[in-house]
C-alpha cells in the first residue's frame, strides 16, 4: 500500500505551486477543451508531457499515469 500523507492522499511526486496567467478567452477555450479530461490541471500537464516527449525531453515511460480518457486522446 502506498504511504499517506497527512491529508489522507496518497504520497505523489513532489510538485511545485504555480501559477499560470492566461486571457480570459484562452482560459475560456481551455476549460471548454479539458471536459474529457480528470481535471483542467490534468488537462494541462498532459499537454506539456506531449510536448516534452516530442522534442526528446521526456521518456514516454516517464509519463505520469494517465487516465483512460486521456489515454483515448492518443500521443499525438
């Protein structure tokens, strides 16, 4: 079994807090986007690991564990 932490959650990968600025009509756009997605966050972080495993960056078998809807998406 996983370890948990204080809150209950199981224990992650560490993260960084971070905020991102957007225009509100490109905020818009993503949260219309990100409806197949877990979260808009999860959304997000799909998106920059796609990015980063095209340019070399990242190991597919680095990715974090996707969801089956994002699975459905494809590695495009």
């Amino acid at each position: 079994m996983n370890k948990v932490n204080k809150v209950g959650r199981p224990v992650e990968e560490p993260t960084n807090v971070r905020s991102l600025r957007l225009p509100d009509r490109l905020w818009k756009l993503v949260k219309k986007a990100s409806k197949g997605s877990k979260s808009v966050n999860e959304y997000l972080l799909a998106i920059v690991e796609n990015d980063l495993i095209k340019r070399k960056m990242l190991k597919k078998s680095d990715r974090k564990k996707q969801n089956s809807v994002t699975k459905k998406r494809g590695d495009k």
